[in-house]
C-alpha cells in the first residue's frame, strides 16, 4: 500500500488527540505531514492546501481540518457536531467553518471516519451526503485502564466526573444532583481538571465545600487509578459524539451513570444507569440508588467490564487499514 500523509498534529491525551495518538503507528504505511501550526486554526486549511499541493498521494486527518481542494484524495475523521449543535461550545468562526469548509469536504472526500452510529446520523443529515460514505470506527480502551489498576487511596468513599469544565458537560447540574442526593454525608465528589469560579460559587452556595476535590491534570494512569476507587463515575453529558470516560470506568470495574441520549447510550450497551441529563431528580435517585444497593454496583460493573471489552484500538485501526486499502490497494 502506498503511503499516506498524516497529520500528526492532532496527536495528544484526550478525545481527538488520543484517537490520533493511538491509531499513529498502528494504521499501515502513514507518514506524518511536515506542517506547522495548530491544524484546528481558522487559517489552516489554506496552509494544508498549499501543502498537498506539493506533496502526492493521499492524506488522513484524525481530526476535522480540511483543505480547500484535492479532497477527492483526502479522508477526514468527523467525530461529532458538536460545534454546530452546542450553542455555548462554539463560535461565529467556527460554524462558519463547518457549513462551507467542512460541509464541502464532506460532500467531495474520499471518505469520513467517525466514532459512533449517533455522529455518522448527524454527519449525514447535516452534510447531505450517502450513509455509505460514512465509516464508523470506534474508538477504543487504552491498556492503563484495566480492572487490575490499584485502587485510588481516598479519606472518604467518592463519586467522580470526568470532564473539562464546558457547558454540555452538564456538570452544575450534576454537582446539584450530587447536593440534593444527601451524599456528601457518605461520599466526596471528585471532578477531573481544574475549578472555575462559577463551579465553586455553586459548591459554596450548595454547601458542599468540604466534599468537593479537583484533581488538576493527571495522566492516564493516575486516572485509572482514580476510576478504580471511585464508588461510580458520574457523566451525565448532554452532548457526545463517542463518550470515553464511560467505557474507561467500565474498563476499570467501575459503576456508571450517563445520559440517555446522543451517543452514550450507543457506547453504554445497556451496562450503565442512564438517566435525562435535565432531570434533577432522577440523577438524585440514579445516585441513591447504585451507592445504597450492593447488587445494582456488582450488576453494573460486570455488565461494564463485558461492554468495555467491545472497544480496543485494534478493532478500531483494523477498520481504518481495511477501508484505506480499498482507498489505495
């Protein structure tokens, strides 16, 4: 199989990064582009145009850049809508970008990978293009988050949230679930990442100060760890396109609750409590009732420990090789 030009730049720990990370060196015959810059910039494409122009054959992004011609030798990685769908995770610029750039790319490319049957519905609907055109591939379970990892040492029993802090992560009315459950007299609540004001307005307003950790940035194994120990993982997201955290508790043994729309419930398989995101008092009760009920957690963590296993970057990269091959031969 010929080469492919890669692009290398995506590469990095969470969401697109770690899909570009983990499918670099395992798909077949990818070379990485010799490009500068951040290829999520708004003047990206032109650069990736110009460089396609002087260098053949055909290019894979992870990620959603594309340039402005030769997409008839281009495969592109959309893994959600998130930016034309979620009002407060986007800007002018970017929707621009999506409904002439992107949508354009979608229409005339040799092919779009993504990571969930949810987002190839949405690509479709939204670019008009043939369902064929669009791949699922997955995404998969890195090997730090195992049922083997130890146990994160904790003062207190927690629940935990995995997330970045943005508005469809629904995390102010997760931590309002969390106030209004009476588990801060059982159990802490850990929260990935750093605090904002807002969220510790809320903590303070809620009265739950003492209970709330942040763990700043941690690497992968340090949060396996931290899935481990947690009593259950908490995402209630409103928005995914694919939903890691979910199958990297599963993967680890640990209880879930997550939404029951976009792709979440796809990705949790009937392994996890799935709940409305905009009904507090059914996240109150979800909470309730895995932390008090011992058969609820040992049901949902072996339920968990089979879906994870459905998910492994091999699969994944196996079916980007053999659509790429059918690409080049």
């Amino acid at each position: 199989m010929s080469k492919i030009l890669f692009d290398g730049r995506w590469i990095g720990e969470h969401g697109i990064g770690r899909f570009a990370r983990e499918i670099y060196g395992a798909v077949d015959n990818l070379e990485e582009i010799k490009l500068s810059g951040d290829p999520a910039n708004k003047y990206d494409s032109f650069r990736l145009t110009k460089y396609l122009s002087k260098n053949k054959g055909y290019f894979f992004s992870p990620g959603y850049n594309s340039p402005l011609k030769y997409l008839e030798r281009c495969v592109i990685t959309v893994h959600d809508l998130n930016h034309i769908d979620v009002t407060s995770n986007t800007t002018l610029l970017k929707k621009i970008y999506y409904n002439t750039i992107l949508k354009n790319a979608c229409k005339k490319t040799a092919k779009i990978f993504t990571v969930s049957e949810f987002s190839k519905g949405r690509i479709c609907e939204w670019s008009h293009v043939d369902s064929d055109q669009v791949i699922v591939v997955g995404n998969g379970v890195s090997p730090s988050f195992n049922f083997n990892v130890d146990s994160y040492t904790a003062v207190r029993p927690y629940i935990l949230t995995v997330g970045n802090r943005r508005r469809h992560k629904n995390e102010l009315m997760a931590l309002q679930a969390y106030a209004r459950s009476g588990l801060s007299k059982t159990h802490n609540y850990f929260f990935t990442g750093e605090a904002t004001n807002e969220l510790m307005q809320k903590i303070n307003d809620y009265g739950v100060d003492g209970n709330v950790i942040f763990t700043g940035k941690v690497s992968d194994d340090v949060l396996a760890t931290i899935y481990k120990g947690a009593s259950l993982l908490f995402f209630p997201s409103l928005y995914e396109g694919f939903g890691l955290p979910v199958i990297e508790a599963m993967a680890c043994g640990t209880p879930v609750i997550t939404s029951n729309g976009t792709s979440l419930k796809e990705v949790a398989g009937g392994a996890a409590l799935l709940v409305d995101p905009c009904n507090i008092d059914e996240m109150v009760y979800s909470l309730e009732k895995v932390v008090s009920s011992e058969s609820v957690t040992e049901s949902l963590k072996l339920k968990g420990l089979e879906q994870a296993k459905k998910f492994t970057w091999e699969k994944t990269t196996n079916k980007i090789n053999q659509e790429l091959k059918k690409l080049i031969g």
